[in-house]
C-alpha cells in the first residue's frame, strides 16, 4: 500500500512539473504570432518588436545564476511558488492598457521568473529521479513545447475573440499560470522545505565556470535556443513576407510547435535506447539545414514539409541542451550550478539573434540575412560536436 501512495505521489510531482513548464515560453512566444499587429499598434520598428523577445530571453540568462542561493533559502516549493506569482503579475499586467513600454517590463520580469525556474526545477529532477531523469525532463520539456504550442495556437484566437484587442489576448496567459500554481503547491509535499538542508550538505561540487566542458554545453544551448526563439518569433513575419495571411501563417506557426511538442518527448525517450547525443546532434543539424534551405527557397506547399522539418529539429534539440549539464553533474548542487550557468550564458547569448535579425531587415527591407543567419546556427550547433567530444 505504502509502495503505491509512494508512486502516486511521483506521477503528481511528474503532472505539477509538466503545468509549471507549460508556463515557460507563452509570455515569450505569444509575442510572435502578432508581431505585426504590435508593430503597427504601437508604431514601433521591427528592431524595438524584437527586443521584446530578446528582454526576457537575456534575462533568463541574466538571472539564472541566483536560482541557487533562491533555492537554499526558500527550498524548491516556496521558490516556484514564488516565482509563478511573478509570471502571473507579468502576464496578468498586460491587459491594462496599449504600452510599449508595460510590454518591456512585463518582459523582464516573465524572464526573471523564468529563468530561475529553469535550473531548480532541472536540479529538482535530478535528485527526486535518479535513475530516470532522461523521462522526466522529456516530459518537462514536452510542457514547455506544449506551452509554446498553445501560445501559438490560441494567442491570435484570443485576438479575434476579444475584437482585435491583443492586450487580452498576451494577459490571458496568467490564467495558465494560476492553474500551475495551484497544482503545484497542492501536488509538492509540504516537507519539500527540507531540500534546503540537503542541498547544503551535498558533496563539493565543481565550479562550471572554470570548467572548460562546460562552456561547450552552454555555446551548444546558447546556439540551438538562439534558433528556437528566433523562430517562434520571426516565422510569422517571414511566412507573411511571402504572401501568406496573418491566420494561415499563425497556423504554419502552430503546426510547427505541434511538431516540435510531440518531438520533445519522443525524442528523450528514443534516446533512452540511442543515448549518444552527438550523433543526434549531427544528424539534427544536416536536418536542420535542409529544412531552413527549403524554407528559404520554396514556396507552397514545400514550406509545409520545412516547417515539419525545423519542427523536429527543434524538438530534439532542446531537451539535449538540457541533458548534457545533468549528464556531467555528479551530485545536486553540480547539476543545480551546471544548468544554471548553461542556461545563464546560453540565454544571454540566444538574446542577441532576433535583434540581429530586426536590424538586418530594418536596414536591407528583406529576410535574406535572417535566412542566413539561420543556417550559420545550424552550422554552428553541428560544430559544436567537435567540442563536446569526451576526451
């Protein structure tokens, strides 16, 4: 009996971790499927549209490395508790008023809250499954592609429903944020607490910034989210570039988030049995640029078969980028301070592609460079192989 209410408990830690992370990119990517809606209401330049992706994304990177001590005081029910009332203030302020300026702050602050869920919930992970923590993150990372899904889904639905007022179509993503934070703090044991201690009296850990290996993992992480988030961003523009309506290129939008969903825990499974991340690594990339090729050089019907390719290639690469820290961590606070640092220099460095690309398209008035700059991330994350070899 003991052996079942034990596991009964698991799957209701596996269901709050999953709606915590469908929480992780909506006040991000709700942004790109109207991208050109906010860039004509606000009458601001494709440069400043894309700094509101870009805000959080750095912050997420920025704020990543205070996970730890936020951990250790609070303990691992408190500080995500916390850190949803954050989320749900900043999505929830956005229906206030048309501000570009709200929608800056709320940005920062969406950043600052996820970017210290992020690494806890990783070490979390870590520690409560030991021996299955490649299914666990599939699922948390199945939450987060199930949360950008939605977002592209529903965002410009919301649009439309509440009559083409977009400031309730980004705050009504504070309700999905109260709902993780009743379930979370129903579902998390009250003696969570107690991690605090065990954190502390965990084993010397090494420091990840003087560790060579870990600057690989976090170039690899930096690149492959540098390409994620500058698609769920600018994939929208650049399929209405090509003639498309706002509805069917929000639907190429969504399509590829479904994909990219399914992805993110196939893939963690699969690898279960293929464990080499490299190899997945190389074989994502070559798909990667296939599919950013066709994109950029098709059109019709072949833009559907990009978009399922890109997809699958984001799918799969994401929940890698998460594994390789927990893979080197030998105890908690190891894979606590790796993630961290990974998704702190990985996000920081991921915040400068969609400026990048706002900038090229201001200055030449077509996407020929975002293309560009697509397949050199995709270069770029294939040659990272050669450093995360094991010597």
């Amino acid at each position: 009996m003991a052996k079942k209410q034990w596991n009964i408990s698991l799957i209701l830690v596996v269901v709050s971790i999953f709606f915590v992370a469908l929480n992780m990119r909506p006040a991000v990517t709700g942004i790109g499927p109207l991208f050109n809606v906010l860039m004509s209401a606000l009458h601001v330049s494709n440069t400043s549209m894309s700094f509101l992706t870009s805000i959080p994304v750095f912050c997420m990177g920025l704020f990543a490395p205070i996970a730890v001590p936020i951990q250790r005081k609070l303990g691992t029910k408190s500080a995500i508790m916390l850190l949803m009332v954050i989320l749900i203030a900043a999505n929830g302020l956005r229906f206030l008023q048309e501000s570009y300026f709200l929608l800056v702050i709320t940005s920062f602050a969406a950043g600052l809250a996820i970017a210290m869920i992020g690494p806890i919930l990783n070490a979390y992970i870590k520690r409560k499954f030991p021996q299955r923590f490649t299914t666990v993150i599939g699922i948390y990372s199945f939450g987060i592609g199930v949360g950008a899904t939605l977002s592209a889904a529903l965002t410009v639905s919301f649009y439309h429903t509440f009559s083409n007022n977009w400031t309730s179509a980004l705050g009504m993503w504070a309700l999905l944020a109260i709902v993780a934070l009743i379930i979370w703090s129903w579902a998390i044991p009250k003696k969570q607490g107690e991690d605090v201690q065990e954190l502390a009296n965990s084993e010397q850990a090494r420091n990840p910034w003087t560790t060579g290996r870990a600057w690989s993992i976090l170039l690899y992480f930096g690149l492959q989210t540098s390409l994620f988030f500058s698609m769920m961003s600018w994939l929208t523009p650049l399929l209405q570039d090509k003639g498309m309506t706002l509805e069917a290129a929000s639907m190429m939008l969504t399509f590829m988030s479904i994909i990219q969903m399914i992805g993110n825990i196939a893939v963690p499974i699969l690898m279960e049995k293929w464990s080499s991340r490299l190899v997945w690594i190389v074989a994502l990339g070559c798909l990667g640029v296939i599919g950013f090729t066709l994109l950029w050089l098709s059109s019709g019907t072949y833009l559907w078969l990009a978009v399922f390719l890109i997809g699958i290639v984001l799918s799969g690469l994401f929940p890698i980028g998460l594994l390789l820290p927990l893979d080197e961590a030998k105890n908690d606070q190891e894979a606590n301070s790796w993630s961290s640092m990974v998704l702190a220099g990985g996000f920081m460095l991921s915040a400068i592609i969609p400026i990048m690309i706002g900038v090229c398209y201001d200055m030449t008035g077509n996407h020929t460079w975002t293309y560009v700059i697509f397949l050199a991330l995709m270069g770029g994350i294939i040659a990272t192989t050669w450093l995360l070899r094991k010597k």
